[in-house]
C-alpha cells in the first residue's frame, strides 16, 4: 500500500473515532495491496504468516468491524465464498468473473444503474439501501 493510501485510510479510522489497531492496519494493507476481492480465509493466512498468533476470531471480528464502517465491501461471486475489497476512496463498481479460469475484472456501473434503482423504487414502495450485480461469463483467453 502506499503512503497516500495508507495515510488517508488511517486518517479515515481517526476522524470517525476508530482506534488504529495492528490487525486492522493489517487487513487494509493487504487488501489495499490486491486487484481483486479476496476470501476471508486467505485473509486469515496472510495476517496469520505476517503476524503470529493471530487469533481467527480476531480477525473475522475485524473484518466484520471494517465492514460495519464502510471501510470494505463484501462481494459474493456465485461460490458461496464471501470476498471483500477496499471500498474506502475506490469508486463504486462491479465484477465479472470468468466460469473458466475465475479471473475477475472490475466494471464500473454506477450512473447506469441509478435511473434503474430509482424505477424498482418507484415500482415496488421499496427504500433501496444496497445491491449485488456480479456478471459471470468466458475471458477473452478461455474463450
């Protein structure tokens, strides 16, 4: 992660009056540092090889922390096995994921679906408060 990175994630903890612990510099790091979504699991190895004796416990209790408070997003990509990226200072976005070879590409939606949120709102009653749209298909490679 660099410096700016860095910088402006730890200022976000300060300004909402979150403490700056070692696990959650960790977790923000290593996934400051990823082109795509990560599972909880490999999360774990990789705080768990960077810092022994991390509990488990701790850091899915990190991870549920980061994600209360917006720091992360959690992404379900069709294999029952929750991801999670950055979502501090990143625009929102989508993913499509290769069938194949399961490599995941960023798409960025977000004015396209706006109107269309606005119309399931005003179709349905519903207050909208999030959504899931992940596209699966073949890559240009195992096509």
């Amino acid at each position: 992660m660099d410096m700016d990175q860095k910088l402006i994630l730890t200022s976000a903890l300060r300004t909402q009056g979150h403490k700056i612990t070692k696990n959650r510099t960790a977790i923000l790091e290593f996934l400051s540092n990823q082109s795509e979504p990560i599972a909880a699991d490999e999360i774990l190895a990789h705080i768990q090889s960077e810092h022994h004796g991390v509990n488990k416990t701790t850091i899915y209790r990190e991870l549920f922390f980061l994600l209360e408070h917006n720091f992360i997003h959690e992404v379900e990509l069709g294999d029952g096995k929750k991801r999670y990226e950055i979502a501090l200072n990143r625009p929102h976005h989508h993913h499509i994921v290769c069938i194949n070879c399961k490599k995941i590409t960023d798409i960025p939606l977000e004015k396209e679906l706006e109107g269309i949120e606005l119309e399931i709102e005003k179709s349905t009653g519903y207050a909208l408060s999030s959504h899931m749209l992940e596209f699966f298909g073949l890559c240009k490679s195992c096509k």
